[in-house]
C-alpha cells in the first residue's frame, strides 16, 4: 500500500464538510428521491443524478438538453436537480445492476437513509443498513477504487461499515476483488480508518465502531440452476453477505 495521506485528504477528508451540509438536507433528499433525483457527494462538489428506471444512476440534463455536470456548492445541486428536465432519454448502456442500485438509494433517501428493509434473510447480520454514499472514486498511487456503494449497518447497537458491489452477473472473483479492495483500503488501513468513520459519521448520524469488522457483501442475480457453486459457498463461510436480486426488488439472502 502507498503512502496515503494525499489521497485521504482528496477523497475522504474533503467530503466530510460536504456530507455535514448533505444531511443537514435529508427532508429535501427525501423530497428529490420521490421524483427520481439525488445529490451525490463529490471529493470536489456535488451531483445531481437521476434514480430513475428509465435512467438509472444517469446524467441529468438541463432544461436546454446539457449534461449537469458537478456543482460547487449544494444549493446549487439542489437546485438544479429541482429544475432537470424530465424527459429522459434511454440510457446508453442498459445496466440491470444500476436499476437496481438506484432503487435502493431510493429507498434509503425517503426512509430517512435506511433500506434494510429491502432485504430478506439476513437478520442475523445487521438490524438496520444506512445509506451512505454510491461511486466512490479513489486513487492512491497506481491503486484504484470505485466502490458500487456504501453503508453502515447496525447490530445490537453497534454499527459497522458495509461495502456493497453490484452486478449483472455472478462474477464472484471479480467482485470479491473489488469488496476486499474496498475493505483494505478504507478499513483496514489504520492511516485511512479515523477519517473514513468521520466521514460514514457525519453522513448517518451514528457512531461507527473504529474496532469493528466491516462487512462485504455482493447483489447479483438468481443462481439460473437453483443451486450454489462450492466456491460460493467459501465465500459465504469466509463472511462475504451475498443476496440474489429479483425483479421485484427482494433481496435474499442465500440459503
């Protein structure tokens, strides 16, 4: 691991202010959700993107048909989220694993940043999941993360961080990879720990415990056979959370 304290400064430091003034806002997430908006939290600003099925986890455009790009200030994001024009195109590139990560962002966003209850099976790993953040873009040397989303989860009153990654596909190395990456880099990293739990914090409003482990899970589709792979199975006992996603938007947790 390279020497972290530029980066941490970058991309966690300088999103601790921003979260502060972000949850000062949650009844106007709340209202932006139910129209298919939210501001995410930028290292250098805010964006406003849709949540939407049409366009899920997409650019926003302008009234004029621009792409909103990143906002300096939250008001800004605020309102220009408020004023986007409605009509969306299709996306590009249809992405099932967005649909269903703007569905759960949606979720947290008017349930005043809870969606555990979007999930099935797994109480005994945490009582309430709390939304934190989604794409979080971080580099620290030739070390690279895009972390799908973030969350705090809570169990017994004691809360953790979670790392989630979606997709469209039962790529378990791939996504394994990504979870640990996540986990190494945020968590297990004394140097980065202190700041990370500031930040997840400041945007839930709970104390996370800086000596608990966090928790990794991956949201994919259905097994097309029914049944689990060995491999699948050693992730389970080696504590990744895994949930099968369906179209109605239940996630369950394997067996």
């Amino acid at each position: 691991m390279p020497k972290v304290q530029g980066w941490i400064a970058e991309h966690i430091e300088s999103r601790i202010s921003r979260a502060r003034q972000w949850r000062e806002k949650l009844p106007e997430h709340a209202r932006l959700a139910k129209d298919f908006r939210y501001v995410r939290i930028l290292g250098n600003g805010f964006r406003p993107v849709s949540i939407s099925i049409i366009n899920p986890c997409g650019h926003l455009n302008d009234k004029n048909g621009g792409d909103i790009e990143c906002c300096s200030t939250l008001a800004e994001a605020l309102e220009k989220a408020k004023s986007a024009n409605r009509d969306e195109d299709e996306p590009v590139t249809d992405k099932p694993e967005h649909r269903v990560q703007a569905y759960l962002i949606r979720e947290a966003l008017r349930k005043e940043l809870r969606f555990h209850q979007a999930f099935q099976g797994f109480g005994n790993e945490f009582d309430e999941l709390i939304f934190v953040t989604d794409e979080l873009n971080l580099e620290a040397g030739e070390n690279k993360l895009r972390a799908d989303m973030i969350a705090v989860g809570s169990k017994s009153g004691a809360y953790f961080p979670v790392f989630i990654e979606l997709k469209n596909a039962r790529h378990l190395t791939e996504l394994i990879g990504q979870l640990n990456n996540a986990n190494e880099m945020l968590w297990e990293n004394e140097e980065a720990r202190g700041t990370f739990a500031e930040f997840l914090n400041v945007v839930t409003g709970v104390d996370v415990d800086t000596s608990a482990k966090a928790k990794r899970m991956l949201i994919w589709p259905n097994s097309p056979s029914g049944n689990e792979s060995e491999s699948v199975k050693k992730a389970r006992r080696e504590g990744f959370l895994i949930a099968d996603f369906e179209p109605s938007y239940l996630f369950r947790a394997l067996e």
